[in-house]
C-alpha cells in the first residue's frame, strides 16, 4: 500500500483489522500505513443474517478475514459451496459473478470475493422474491 488508507469512523463503530475488532469511542479518523486486512463493521454480516445461500458464502469469505485461525477451513467451505451454487443455479448474472468471486477465491482474494458477493445479493433477494420461496427480505450489505 503506498501512501497509506484513510479510514474515518462514526463514536461506537468496529474495525476488523488483521483478525483484531476495534471499536472506537468517537469520532475518528485513522490512516493505515502498510498492509493490512480489514473490514469496516457495515461490511459484516452476523451469523444470524445468513439466510440465504450467497449471504452464507459471504459469511465463510468473511470468516477467513475476522477470524485468522479459521482461515483454511472457512477457504475450503467457501469454495466448496461456490461450486455447488454454481452447478445449482441458472441465472447468467449471477452465475458470472460468482465465476468471479470463484477466481478471486482461488488467488486467495478473499476481500475482492466480498466485494463481487455484495455486488450479487441484490440479484439474489430479486430471485428470491420473484420465486415465491417465504425467505425472510435480504438486507443490504453496502
């Protein structure tokens, strides 16, 4: 990373850095000066959320991020379940995404799969809801 990241958070806000969760008691702003993994706390989906089949490959993809020690085993479930949903599914959009998120998965990528993956469940909750399947409404993952 040249010239570092400027990241700013809102008072009670989280940060996922390298495996460690910051939360900050006001407003503040800091610059990351190397690399480093992270992911801000609205990137996150909680274990109860994952609902839906693509919201249960983010969570692997983000577990391989929160928590290190975790790492191969939420890889080799990812991928695993990348698969199946592409052997599964019909949809072109859909299946281009996750043929995406699958490359970047197997160069060991995991924040890009999570930005192909959040580009994906909009298509998702729009498969869902046109399929008459009583899914509870996707929320959206920015």
């Amino acid at each position: 990373m040249s010239g570092g990241l400027r990241i700013t958070l809102r008072s009670g806000e989280k940060i996922f850095v390298n495996g460690a969760v910051l939360r900050v008691d006001r407003k503040v702003a800091i610059e990351l000066l190397n690399d480093v993994t992270f992911l801000l706390e609205q990137h996150v989906i909680k274990a109860e959320d994952t609902h839906t089949p693509l919201r249960q490959l983010y969570f692997m993809v983000q577990t391989m991020l929160i928590d290190p020690p975790l790492y191969l085993q939420a890889r080799d479930l990812a991928k695993a379940s990348l698969e199946t949903l592409m052997a599964t599914l019909s949809d072109k959009d859909l299946l281009a995404g996750l043929r995406e998120a699958s490359i970047c998965l197997e160069a060991e990528r995991p924040l890009e799969v999570l930005k192909k993956l959040r580009l994906l469940l909009p298509i998702e909750q729009r498969i869902l809801a046109g399929s008459g399947h009583d899914h509870e409404p996707a929320k959206e993952v920015a």
